[in-house]
C-alpha cells in the first residue's frame, strides 16, 4: 500500500449494496424460487427484482420497530409477488417459499467487488472504518463474518442500538463520536443518495455517492460519485479527495 496516499481519519460505508452485494444475494435467492414455483415465473425476472426490492424497503421500518418479524416480512412480500404475476398459494406454500429463499438468499451472500482489498489497505493503514447501517445487529453482523469483512471492521452501528435510522444526522454523530473523530475528518461512502449521502452531509461530513449501476443523479445539488471499490488506491483517492459538504439535491416531488 503506498503511504502517500492521502487519507481521511476515519471511513464510515454503508452495508447493503455498497459493502455486501444485498441485489446480488437476491437475484440468487428469486432465480431458484422461480425455477420451483413458475407461477413466480410470469414476471419479468427484472421487473420482479425491483418490486422485491420495493417490498423490502416498505416493510422494513415494521421489521426495524418490532412490529413485524423478518419471516413474516418475507411472506408477506412473496404473497404480494405472486398477487403480481396473477397467482397464490397456501399459507403453508409461503411460508415454505420464505425459507427457501432465505437459505438461498444466505447462500448467495457475497462483497462488493473489490470490498476486502479496499477495507484491507485501511485495516493495513490504520484507519479505521466504521459501518453505519439502517438494519438489525445481528443481520449484519452475519452478513459481515459470511463474506470475510468483519475482522476489517472497527464500528458496526445499526439503527436498532443507536435509537436513530439514516438519514438522521444522529446516528452519523453517534458513530463519529465512538470513532473520535471529528466531522471533516471523516468520510462517508453509500449507494442511497437520501439516507448515506445527505445524512452524513447533514451531519458535516464529507459524503461519496456509491452508484456502480451509473444511474441518473438527483436534480440539483453536488454529487460526489464512486463508481467503484477496485482498484484500492484509486478508491482511496476518490474518496480522499471528496472534502466539504456541499448542498443536498432539492425535494423536487
């Protein structure tokens, strides 16, 4: 690793789809339920990764509260997906269709191209990294010891045990502080624009847009993007280089 790297003090990433490869781990788990149930199959396989994906984010607030466990989430949202591609089944058929999924889906896990070699010249550097994620502790501490990043990691802070969810600056402060970091020392790395980029900015920290599929940026508004974890040091100077917080995008609804 080249020492004359200029680096933040500390870096703080998201999980889901920045570090872990949560899309990919789904798109595994749905091809096998649609090889074994085809009334699944009568939806275009993209189109049905992109509801399944919108049923996550809209139940997992109940998930994170409480109000609904993560089996129950999950067969909810396979009921909605076979009402979408004009189907049903059983109770029992949606119970069993969740676990099979999730034992895919666990399967499948897998990093972010280019992750561990990125997290390993910070662990070598010593720089801490810190991950601040809206999920449950233990679903990402699995996550983290099943795709080999958790002994790179210095902080895992979930929403569950700080009391606050992205993009609320609070849970950004809160990771900063067990850190003992201040703001502009620091850099924030995430691939949801609302919850990574303007909640770290909203808490003064320097934040970098992760948006390896290139999709269209917010109107307005500075963007600050990293197409990529690989190679390292380019990573690293990216997001070196992404110093002062510029103006969220503009609500344009």
């Amino acid at each position: 690793m080249n020492s004359a790297l200029p680096s933040p003090r500390v870096v703080l990433f998201d999980l889901d789809d920045t570090l872990f490869d949560h899309r990919g781990a789904v798109k595994g788990a749905l091809q096998r339920l649609r090889r074994e149930h085809p009334g699944l199959a009568r939806t275009a396989f993209a189109v049905q990764v992109g509801r399944y994906l919108d049923l996550v984010n809209e139940l997992h607030e109940g998930v994170l509260s409480g109000t609904l466990s993560a089996s129950a989430a999950r067969e909810d949202r396979f009921r909605r997906l076979l009402a979408d591609a004009g189907s049903s089944a059983l109770p029992a058929e949606v119970a069993q269709m969740a676990s099979v999924y999730r034992e895919e889906y666990q399967r499948s896990r897998r990093p972010v191209t280019g992750a561990p070699e990125l997290l390993g010249s910070y662990h070598e550097a010593g720089i801490p990294v810190g991950i601040v994620t809206n999920n449950l502790r233990i679903e990402q501490e699995e996550k983290l010891e099943a795709i080999g990043l958790a002994p790179l990691v210095d902080l895992l802070l979930t929403s569950e045990e700080a009391g606050y969810a992205k993009p609320s600056a609070e849970i950004f402060r809160l990771a900063l502080r067990r850190l003992r970091a201040a703001p502009p020392e620091a850099r924030m790395v995430g691939d949801s624009f609302e919850s990574d980029v303007v909640g770290a900015r909203s808490a003064g920290i320097p934040a970098l847009w992760f948006n390896p599929r290139a999709l269209a940026p917010p109107a307005g508004g500075h963007v600050v993007e990293l197409g990529s974890l690989h190679p390292a040091g380019k990573a690293r100077r990216q997001i070196a280089e992404a110093t002062g917080v510029f103006p969220a995008a503009p609500d344009t609804r």
